[in-house]
C-alpha cells in the first residue's frame, strides 16, 4: 500500500544512532515527510547531526528518553509514523547491567506501545536483532520480550490502529558499535583481536536497513516480524581482509555470546513466507485476520535461516565496496585479487 509521505509525520526514537541517522538522511532527502522527529537523550549526537548539515525546516531535535512516559506523550503529539531503535545494544554492557537494559529495552518499548495507542499513532516499527532468536544473553532476551510486545499491541489497538511490526537485522556495517570500526583502530599498532576464527555473522548495509524499513511501513499489516536476507561473513575473513598484514590474535567469546546467530528459527518456520529478499514472519492467527495474510512462499516446515549455513557470503571486495563511504579509514585497504574471501 504506497503511502503519501508529505503528509506523515514521522519519529525515530534512537534517531541520533548510526541507523536513526540514516534513516532521516534518506527520509528527509527522497520521501520529504511533514514533519521528521528526532527523539533521543543524548544532546551531543544531536548537536553533531546538525553540525554535519542535517538541519532542515521539518526536522525536529526533541531531547528525551523512551523511559520518561510522559516525555514521548508530549513527543508523540501530531506524529502518524514512528521507528523505534533506541535501545541498549552493547552485549557486555547488557550482562553487567541487566536492570538497566530492561528499563530501556523492556520497559521503554511498553512506554511507547502506550503513548502510540494514546495518541492514535498509524504505524510502528520496532527494530530487533538476531540475538533475539533463541537468546542466550540478556540483551537478546529484553529484544526478545519487546518482539513479543510489538506483536501482542496489535490485539489493543482499536480501530485498526495503530499496527505495530518488527524488522530483526543481523549486524549493521558501518555503525559506530560495528567490529569494523574497531579492526581499523586495531590495525594501527599491527594487531587485531577476534573473540573466535570460527565465528559468523549477518552483515547489512545502515543504507540498505533504512529502505528496508521505509519498504515494510508500505506493506505492514500488523504484528508481522520482517526478516531481511542479509549475507554471511566469518569474523576471522573479515579482520584478514581489514588488517591483512597484521598479527591475529584469538580471545575467546565474551560472555553471552554465540558462535553462530539466527534470524528465522526452526520453530517461526511454519509460521513464515518467503519473498524475493525477505521472510516475513506473521503473527499468531489470534491477531491475523485472512485477508492480512503476506503473499509469498511458505517456508519449508524445519527451516532455519542462520549466519554458518547462509547460501550468501561476502567477500573482501564485498566487504569494500559496502563500507567504504561509511568508514574512509578503510581507502587505503588493498583492493587486489589476493585477499579474495571464498
């Protein structure tokens, strides 16, 4: 259903995040909304963003956090789409401080389900991730229980409104909390540190997660999880093809963490479609009337979509053609044959 962007107003929550940013960039440059809200708490992101030019007479700065009910009551008020990202993400951060990522990932998402049945928002689109499939840290856990959230709204909105869907990524290439940033810094003093060589992860684009997201406001119905498909690349390639010259030294995995992630499990398989570059997930029957149901091709009963039996893989070309605008530290990386990821 294609929508009329000039006349929606829309809110990224987390909207000074590598990917809140560019999805105002895009927004604002190719759809031109009414209106285009920037909600966070952290005033020096916000001032940077204006700072590299994102200023314009429909987008507005708004300080808050999804904690502070209240505070997305007032920010919600006029807004007829919302993205959802702000979260706490940091899987170490999120062990040590479990209360705290369940205030924002937990309690933050119930506080903006609320304002956005309050205010009569249209649409919201939550953001997850992959640790959120079969979870085995506390931050997949609370995204886990935020998934549930967004799905289970849909049963409390009258009127149809508003519908509430999730989009789960995998790993965002050129994100401030990426391991790519962190492989460049590294190769400096002429080492590179992996938790294990056998480790793989989903890898996307903030470019191409952003379109995603605007794509799924057009074909949302309502408590759908959206999965992308998204390409594969083991963690010791990826830091041979950053740093190819430098020592690698292997450290273990962190606690909470997985060697392999999942986007679709066995278990969400009867439940899913496939289309051409996407899975979509769809909601219990409880909450799916049957004309709400995705066109598409059922998934195979069993099926499992996940990072080490991915039938797409980058390669280091791969790898610097994605990321050479996000992170321009990585000019000087080689761009020759020899350096070629199978």
């Amino acid at each position: 259903m294609k929508m009329n962007w000039s006349e929606e107003v829309v809110l990224v929550t987390g909207g000074s995040g590598s990917f809140g940013r560019k999805f105002v960039e895009i927004v604002l440059n190719e759809y031109r909304p009414k209106r285009v809200i920037v909600f966070s708490r952290d005033e020096l992101k916000q001032h940077e963003m204006r700072a590299a030019g994102l200023q314009h007479s429909t987008l507005q700065y708004f300080l808050g956090d999804v904690r502070d009910a209240h505070r997305l009551e007032r920010a919600f008020c006029g807004v007829t789409l919302v993205v959802h990202t702000a979260a706490l993400k940091q899987v170490p951060a999120c062990e040590d401080n479990p209360f705290e990522a369940i205030q924002t990932n937990i309690i933050g998402s119930k506080n903006l389900i609320d304002a956005a049945i309050n205010r009569g928002i249209r649409r919201v689109i939550a953001l997850s991730t992959d640790k959120a499939v079969n979870p085995i840290n506390v931050y997949g856990a609370t995204k886990l229980c935020a998934e549930r959230m967004f799905v289970q709204a849909n049963d409390h909105a009258e009127a149809q409104e508003p519908r509430f869907s999730c989009v789960r990524f995998g790993n965002f290439l050129g994100s401030r909390s990426s391991v790519v940033p962190i492989f460049v810094e590294q190769r400096k003093r002429g080492k590179i540190t992996i938790t294990d060589p056998r480790m793989t992860r989903f890898w996307i684009t903030l470019d191409d997660a952003a379109r995603l997201v605007i794509r799924c406001f057009e074909q949302m119905q309502g408590g759908e999880i959206f999965v992308p498909k998204m390409a594969s690349m083991k963690l010791l390639d990826m830091a041979q093809a950053v740093a190819p010259n430098c020592e690698i030294e292997c450290i273990g995995i962190r606690p909470g963490e997985k060697l392999h992630e999942v986007l679709l499990a066995e278990d969400e398989a009867r439940n899913s479609v496939e289309k051409e570059d996407i899975f979509v997930i769809q909601p219990p029957q409880s909450l799916r009337r049957k004309e709400d149901r995705h066109d598409g091709i059922p998934v195979a009963e069993g099926f499992r979509y996940a990072s080490d039996s991915n039938s797409e893989w980058l390669t280091a070309e791969d790898l610097y053609s994605l990321i050479q605008d996000a992170a321009p530290p990585l000019s000087s990386l080689p761009d020759g044959d020899e350096h070629h990821i199978q």
